[in-house]
C-alpha cells in the first residue's frame, strides 16, 4: 500500500547464513573497515561472499564470488550511494537487503559511518532493526526493457548541451510536450537525489507516487509533475534527428532514438535497506539540507 | 480512493430546479452576460437565486439571496478563480456543484469562456457533463477550526517582509524546521496556483497527496514536500514575539500568535465543479503553461 | 568606480577617539559581550557612546546616547544582520565605519565571532584592517524620499497574500509588468540576502549593477533582471484598489497607493564595513552556501 | 563601455556592395523566402555570396561561397538562434553584422518575421537602422583557444548523466567549489538563453557583467554569480577520472580533461546585430516572458 513499507524486527539471516560485500573500489581505507566487517561477520559464524572487483580482503570463510552471483541474506555496501547504486544494478534479486556503510560524500541513503558501523551491525545480525522498502521504477521502449531504477530514469539528449523535443503522455493522454536539455521520473528515494537539483519536490516515504521533472527547459514550457503510482508514463523523442539516453540510476545508459516512446512505471521489483530505525527525516535533514537553527 | 473523482452523467437538477448565480461585481460586461445567462436558465422554467452583493439582473423568477443562504442545485460563477474562491468561502454547502465561466486573468479552474458559454450550460442543464470532485483542506489551531481551503492554507508573517521560525511535524514527528516568509500546504487543485509560484511540484488532480511549500526560505533551509493525504501536517512558530496569519484560498485571514502550532489535513468537505468532460490536462497546457511549440 | 571600494590601512580614529556601541537587545550574554568590549576601549583612551535602547553597560567614560545622535569614529555592533541593518537605519551619518561581532543566525554581514572580537578590534584599533564600501538604493514615491537601503526597497502587497499588478520602468522604458507578492530591487550586498532567497542571482561585490526580483510571480510573468547601477528603475502599481509597502532593508515600511509610481536607484551615500581583509568569498562560503566537500 | 553599443545610423553597405546569405537547410518555405530576399538584393544591385552548404537560390549575381570564405557587409540568416549562432561559429570576421531573419521556434535573437522581412531589409539597405554590439565570451585551456561564443561557454560532463567535481576562480580567488552536471559562463545576450533555464537571472544588455550558472547541482553547494567583465574566470576539474566538454553557443564541443583548468573572460571580439530599433525589451517581452494581462 505504501511506497516506502516499513518491516519492524524482521528476519535478517537465513539457515544459509551469507552476507555479501561490496566496497567503493581503490581506497585503502574502505578496505581496513571491509577487513574489520569481515572479522566481525566471522566472528559470528557468518559465510561471506565478497566482489573481487571492488574489495580485496584475505580471509578463511571469505568466498570471491561477483555481485550479479551473489546468493545471499544481505549485502554490506561501503562507500556512497553510488556503490548502492552500482552493486543494485548488478544484484540478480533486487530485493536482497543492504545494509550501507557511509565513506560517500553525502550518503543520503546509506545507514550508518564508518565508526558506528560495528555496533549497528552487531545489531543487525541480532534482529534488531527494521527492513525499509522501496518503489522501483521500469522503464523501456516497446518490447526492450531497461534495467530497474530505484532513483530515477533519466532521458537525455545524447549529445551534451543539446535539447530534445519531447511529448508526455499519462495512460495514453498527451499531458506535457516542449523542449529541454531532458527529463526524468523519479522515485519518492529519487525525489531527494537528481531530481531535487532539477527543481522537483520531495516525495514524502510513503507518498503513492513518482515525479516527473524535466531538466533545464527553456522558456518554462514543462513543469514537475507528480503522478500516482499506478500510471504509465511515456516520453515520447519528437524532434527529427536528436538521439536520446535513458540514464538508470546514473548508472547504465541505454540508447533511444528519435521517435522511439519510451514508458516508465512502478516496476514489481522493488529495494531493501536494513535501517536501525525508520530514520528517513533525520537522514534529509542532517544529510540533505543544510541548517543553521 | 481518488483526490479528483471523476462522476460522468450526474444528476445535476433536483425538484427544486434552482441555480445561484455570482458574479465578479462592478463590471458591466459581466452583468451582461449574467443576464442572458438568466434567460437561458428561466427559458428551462429553473428558478434562479442571485447574489445581492455581486450582480444585479432585474427578471421574474429571480430572487435575491446572499451566498451564504443559498439553496441551489448549483451555482454558475462569472469572473475568475477569485470569484470561484470567494463564492467557496461563504457556501453554506461546500459541496454544492459550481459552474464557472471565465472572465478572469488566468481563470484556470473555470470551465468555459463567454462566448461558448451559453452551449455548455445548454448541455450542462441536460445532463452531459461531468462532476469533478476536490480535496479541501482542514486547518485550524487546537479547537479553533479555519474555514476549509480548495487551494491552499498560507501561513505567512502578519508583518509583510518578516520571517516566520517555523518547525514542521508530520504525524507528530518534527520533519523540517527553519524560517522563511510563510509556508503553506496545498491540494492538487492548489498545486497549480500559488504553491506553483512558490515553486512547488504540480501533483495530478488523481494523486493522494498533499504540498507543502515554504516561501522564500533564506539559506534553502525549508524544501517543498509531498505528504500522503492521510497524513496530519502542523506547523508550529517559534520565534518569539513574530505573529502570523492562516490565509485561506486569499480569501480569509485568520491570526496565530508565537507558540501556536497550526494543524492542516485533508477535509472531509469537497468541492466539486461541472465541466463538460476531464479536461485538466487541456486547461494545464492553454492556460497555465507558456507554449511554443 | 566599483560597488564595493577596499580601502586599505584606513585612519580609523580621528581626535574624537569616540566609538559607538549598539547590541541585539534582551539577551544577557550580548551585554556581558559588550562589557568586555568597551573595557577593551576604555584600556585605549577610546571614549564610547552606547544606545541607552539596546544595551545597558554601566562604566565610566560611557555616555548613554541614542544611535541617531552619535557622532564616532566607528560603531560596534553586537548581533546578526538586522542589529546591523537596524543601526543603518537609525544613524545620522550613513557613511560611519561599523565593525559587526556576530551574534546572530546567520550573520553573513559580520565581520567576527565573540571569540575572536577582542583580538580582531585591537588590530582595528591599530589599523590593521580595511574598509569596505557598499553602495546604497535610493527610493521614493515622487517628491517623498524613503530611507536608503544597505540590502534592499521590497515593494509588497500590504494584504499578505495578495498580489500586486505592477509596471516595471528602466530609464523611462517599460521593460516588465505582471503580477506577483511583490518585487524588489537589491545592491550587490543585497543579493546575498532577501533576493537570494527569492530566486535571484548574486552579484559579485564590484559588478556595477542592481538586481531586480519578483517574489512569487504566477504563470512565471516577471524575471529577474540585472540592470546598469546608474540607471533609474521605477515601480508602478496599477491595479485598482491594492495598496503596498515599500520594505527598506526588513526594518522600515512605507505606504504606498494604487497607481503610484516608486522610483529606486544608486544613492550618493554608502555604507562602511571595518573588516580584518577582503574576505567577501569566504564569507560567501563558509556562512551562506551549503559545503560538502 | 557599454556591453551592447547602440550605433545610430550606420553605414551598412562599403563599395563592395556585397551581402551574405544563410539558412537553416533542408526546409522548401525557407528556400523559398531566401530567393525572394536574394531578388530584392539584386534589385539594389548588390552581390551576393550565399553558403552553398544550407541554402540553394539559383540566379544571376549570386556566387556559392562557404560561411568561413565569405567577405561581405553582412550576412542575412533565414532561420532561428541557431542557425545564427551555427553562422557566428563558421564566420572569419565574428564583428560582420547579420541581418536575422526568424523562422525558427523561439528567434529570441532574430530581428524580423518572414512577412516584414522585406520591408526591414529596405530599410536597412537605405541605412535608417542600427548596430547593436554584443560581448563576446573567450575561453580555452592553457595556450588553446576555443572559438569566441556569443551566448555561453557550458562546461559539462561528456558522460550525460554523471556530475563534475569543480572549483572556482576569480581572478585567482577561489569563489566556489562543489558538484554539478556542469556549469557555464553567459554574455548578457546569453542570459535570456541556456543560462535562464538553468535558473541564472537575466543581465540587462548594457550591464557590464558576465553571469556564471551552475547546472543541476545537488544539495544547492553552487549559486549563479555575476562578475564584472574585466574579470577572469576559472572552472577547475578536479575530480579524478570525469572528462568534460566545454561547448560553446551549443554548436562546438571541446574536450576538457581532469585536473584542466578552463579560462573563461570577455573577448576582444564582438558580435553585431542590425536592428530596426533598439528593441531588446520588446523581444524580451514578446519572445520570451509569458504574459496574461
């Protein structure tokens, strides 16, 4: 029913108890704490299947088995959001719970720094914490799916600086059409993330819906527009000759040609984070806006 | 279920075949077309209750009766979204239907221009035509209830070019806090009025949300949000010493001393307008959007 | 030449050896702040003038005099932005160097914290620091001139939200009209502060320009504009029956009538900051800007 | 002194008697209108040199000559601002007036409709026109150079989608720092283009500044700044591994490497446009501002 569900004391660890582990590649010292998480997981008889592409850590216990044939309970991510990102467009089963250890630069949807990480995930192997759920968005063109996105799906001109000609549809309906240098549809978790600096609203956790926000258009010709969750979105490339890009999460890029329509709604798929607590207003307002009361 | 519930073919004239009549006063175009408006309605033997203080047409069957003590089928309005706001505000029934005709700036919630005018409602009187029905929001502070809103409850410094401190609770959790010149929650109808100006999202007339928009926030410390429409929204001042007003629709003035905590959430009051089909996204385009494609 | 003149190793005492004091008024802290302050004067042969309305110190060499009869060197100020912008407001000379010790939310005008204000005053004593020159806005409705404005003149709606229907004038040219809240015109100091919060963009401190900004405008009629600083920009009301205010830097408000034309433009006088160097950008970085870096 | 000279009365056509002609290919109703314009030039016994790659007239007195060849008292272009930009980035002599012919979407830039075409252009060949000169933007990386542009230099990522990391100098200050899909440096002519939509305030023609526009950023870390034009601005890459683009007017893209430091500053060079009348607030008003009243 909501957006963002919240699961109080749920089960973490099944019988085959496996943690995953990915880390923001080339630092030395997200490799110490990745070393340090692995000893705790040990500790407490706990398997651990690490990314040999991001994480270097030698261990007994410790399997090197990439993210996209990681089989696991849940997946530690150290880094910033977008090692949450990356290691989401990599996992087969979307709804394998993250756990998100901060060493980003913002790290709005991670859960906890660096030297609260052990405790907090002392607690989580215990029970004690909560599972958050989140919308994902689907997106493709015709038959041709695009990967799942838990921020947003950004079309965009393909060539930087250029604008595309595009028209909006909701279910069918022609809603919007104008130009701009691209537009996106947003998640409510996406609604804090690209699609705030382009001017769009929050979405609220457990607001039944997504955004629409075009990005830089000229002459103001499209507006934010915040649908709900159960409608189609398409975009459709108006302008002869001017190639697009769906941008996944800021991760994958997929190609769009001119006249192609693309559609983009609330995908079956969905995100878990492993939070302590449902700390989503402290997170946008220690993290997200800046303050001075 | 949904915000704007769209009723097709309604009912639209009981036994008492009566319509209210307002008008945008002290403008003789408008009195004119008022008075063929009346003929048409007198010609289908519909009686006819007019505004005193707004209009005066001079015909049989037409009696003089303050809005407030009307008892129609359904009101026509003739002026603009002013017009319509002001005729909400001292409706006795809120959910009385209202049909409007624009002689207005914007007239964005109207439904039909002068000149088409008298067809519509040739086709409204018959039956073809549709019901749409708008959140309204409740506010007040403690016991003290503020009229209902269609567009949007403002709260903003009595002293013009002052700041309000404010903190934000959403379902008694604090979600924001921060000073700004005022902050106003707003339903999908608001959406497209002052909260857009604000710089608000629009949300489609089917979302079940509400805005929240605070105006001119120095350093970017208060964000517009989106909140699940069963959610209870306060905003509290804080600041001692600086007093507030509740403006409702820019119609009403309501004052809220330092400390007060003002409560907002969806009404169980509707407002509901005759157009002659679901026409939103045609009357966002003509009307609010500058186009040049 | 420039907005902002820096004047080098200035002669900050003259004969008189008299420094005004004036402080955020009803706060302990502030007083005993201003106790150490004017013994540190005192230890200099610096005779003080304290505002008997904002500060209460009790010491010999202490004369109790209101701001708008001061005749020093320089004034201190203990407080944020509006003791500042209160001070200017009150002061004969417009042109007296202020040294601002911050105490106050933001306080993106001050020069000092209270930890270091004693060690930062003795080097001005000692000349060790600059003057920084800001230019003024002028305005007045025909023959009536308004007080000059450090920040900026907000013409505004006197009814809160109510909107203005106004003509805007470069040099004698219609160059804008709309409605909107309001509109103001902002100096490069300005800038930093209610026109930012409003949407405008910064002027860096020696761009010979003034900024005007709508606040609020519906349908996204009016924008704002950066005009040449020897240019006369005029305001006039044009809607029938809606009075407004001209707002001079938050601190005095002014009548103004339906069809009233404001005139605003560069004054002769300017204001004097004392500050320890030319730190507007670090400032601008550390008080205003959200970092994350 | 003045950032758009106005030049009265000026002489428009030397003894070489020759006029340019450019336009936006692959559209028949413009080759259409460019034929009958190439007829009027004849009839005034002036020559012809018309870009054999936009546009094909077949007559008599008219020679094919490429934009970069061309050597003429001015040019006319039959399209939009991009096509007059795309003529600005090819042409040899950047100060060679053009005469703007508008059949493009917006033609903020353009001076006259295709119905009024030829009576404007009467007018100029008798002389009763001006001259409006427009800065110039320079900028490059070390000793090279990129084109001069008339509106922008957009410095943005080369991968859609993902942000840069930048620092910024004034005149070897550092003023700012942060993330964002790019940013740019506009010309006053700029600010009512790219820079508008990404949210920078319009400089009016005669203000001596240049106004920098951050695109997108997140958590609002960068702010539009206006500079004065006698000032050097730089956009350092610094974080490792981003490559960007610097692209100027939106027709010439350049590579920019990680750690390249681009140098932006007013250029020698000028654009001139002939004008009936100095008719900036005109354009503004009916171009490119929405408008109701």
């Amino acid at each position: 029913m909501c957006s963002t569900l919240i699961h109080q004391n749920p089960q973490i660890l099944s019988d085959k108890r496996t943690v995953g582990l990915v880390c923001k590649p080339g630092r030395m010292e997200i490799e110490r704490i990745a070393d340090r998480i692995a000893q705790l997981l040990i500790s407490h008889n706990i398997n651990i299947e690490i990314d040999p592409g991001s994480c270097h850590v030698e261990q007994d216990n410790i399997v090197s088995i990439p993210i996209e044939d990681m089989d696991v309970d849940f997946v530690v991510t150290i880094g910033g959001d977008g090692t949450i990102l990356y290691t989401l467009s990599k996992l087969k089963d979307r709804a394998t719970p993250i756990f998100c250890v901060n060493r980003g630069t913002v790290g709005f949807l991670t859960e906890t720094g660096t030297t609260t990480a052990f405790d907090a995930l002392e607690k989580v192997i215990a029970g004690e914490c909560i599972i958050e759920t989140n919308v994902n968005i689907s997106s493709g063109v015709g038959d041709k799916v695009f990967p799942d996105a838990l921020n947003e799906v950004y079309v965009v001109s393909k060539i930087p600086g250029r604008l595309l000609t595009m028209q909006i549809f909701l279910d069918d309906v022609r809603i919007d059409y104008g130009r701009a240098d691209g537009a996106m549809l947003a998640t409510p978790s996406g609604s804090t993330a690209y699609a705030l600096a382009a001017g769009g609203s929050i979405l609220a956790p457990d607001v039944n819906g997504l955004i629409f926000v075009p990005v830089c258009p000229p002459r103001f010709e499209l507006k934010s527009i915040v649908i709900p969750d159960h409608a189609t979105l398409e975009i459709e490339l108006v302008k002869k000759g001017t190639s697009g890009l769906a941008v996944i999460d800021g991760q994958t890029r997929w190609d769009i040609e001119p006249h192609d329509k693309i559609w983009l709604k609330k995908s079956e798929a969905v995100t878990k984070f492993i939070r302590l607590y449902d700390n989503y207003y402290d997170r946008l307002n220690t993290r997200l806006i800046p303050r001075t009361l």
